[in-house]
C-alpha cells in the first residue's frame, strides 16, 4: 500500500469525467493519500498550448499526460486524469508505460449529452462551428476492457463515486475505509464480478 497509480477518465464531453475526477481527489485526500489532477482542458493551456485536435495532435496530448501521470505515479501519488482521450490505442501505450493504471470510462449516451449540453459546445458542433469534436465530427473509441465503468445518465454521482472508491479498494490501490465504501449489497457483487473477470480478484 501507499504506492501510487494512474486512475484515468475518459469518456465524451460533458459525460462527468471533471466532477468525478475532482470528487475522488477530495475523497482520496481525507484518505491522507498524494493526489495531483490532471484536467484535460487545463492541460491544453498549460502543457499542451499550441497543440491542435488532429488525431496527431490529440495522441501528442494524450501522450504528454500520460508522461506526468507516470512519473507521478513512480514518486507514490495517486495521479487523476480527465481528458477525454478518443483512441484507444494510446490509452493502450499510456497503461503499458505506468504499470499500475486504471481506467474509468465515463459512458453516456450522446442524446443525453446533447441534451445536458453545459457548455453548448454539442451544439455549436453539430451546427459545424465546431471542427474535430469527438463524438460528433471525430471517432471516439470506446475502451475495450476498462477497470471501471460509469453510467452517467443512470447512475447518481454519489452512486459513481462509491464505485470508483470501492474498486480501487478492491484492487489494493487505496486503503479501504471499511464498510464496503457504502456500497450496496448489488453494487458490490457488480464490482467484485467485473474485477474478477478481468483478473483482478
């Protein structure tokens, strides 16, 4: 224990990645863990200015945090990304480089995500005033085998976060806080059933 680890978020704008990212920080910190968030839209303008959304530029992205996320990751820190991150292949490269990797996709329907539309960015990408947006005008390849899965649309964040918590217990990234993480009889069978197939349990 104490060793730290890459908990990566991906999914399609606006699907919860940001709120969920920040909700485990939080959680994680109570926990007297190191924790440091990488968001994607802030990473754009800090470590990736200059970069476009060309499936190039995207990958070169995707890549440079997941460089930060592995030496972080070395050093003992829970490293949290959100980025939407659209190819699994270097999701793929990301989780060979770091080791100790799990993946949370955010799924969520794009009729709910064009609906919720925050930021009126599904707008303005279906109206073509927007290039290369994911899930619109760009492919967004969903993970095959992720450790996590979220069902924003169904799921309260509450309810997500628990998951999220309960698995990296599980999967001995973080100390447990007992009680199963408030999890209920149904959400931890879903949990342990998911690790466990994939080879975890």
């Amino acid at each position: 224990m104490g060793k730290g680890f890459t908990l990566w978020f991906t999914g399609l704008s606006g699907s919860g990645k940001t709120t969920l990212a920040s909700r485990i920080e939080a959680a994680l910190r109570q926990r007297g863990m190191k924790v440091e968030v990488l968001d994607g839209d802030v990473v754009r303008t800090n470590l990736s200015k200059g970069l476009g959304f060309s499936k190039e530029d995207r990958d070169e992205n995707i890549r440079r945090i997941g460089f930060v996320c592995q030496l972080l990751t070395r050093n003992d820190v829970a490293a949290i990304a959100a980025a939407i991150s659209p190819y699994r292949a270097i999701r793929e490269e990301n989780r060979r480089k770091i080791g100790r990797y799990v993946e949370v996709y955010c799924h969520c329907p794009l009729e709910t995500l064009i609906q919720r539309d925050a930021k009126g960015l599904y707008k303005k990408a279906l109206a073509g005033e927007i290039a290369n947006f994911t899930g619109i005008s760009d492919p967004y390849e969903e993970p095959e085998n992720p450790e996590i899965v979220i069902e924003s649309d169904k799921e309260t964040v509450e309810q997500s976060v628990r998951k999220i918590l309960r698995s990296l217990e599980l999967m001995e990234c973080i100390p447990a806080a007992g009680q199963d993480a408030g999890c209920s009889a149904e959400e931890e069978s879903q949990i342990r059933g998911r690790l466990r197939a994939l080879g975890y349990l």
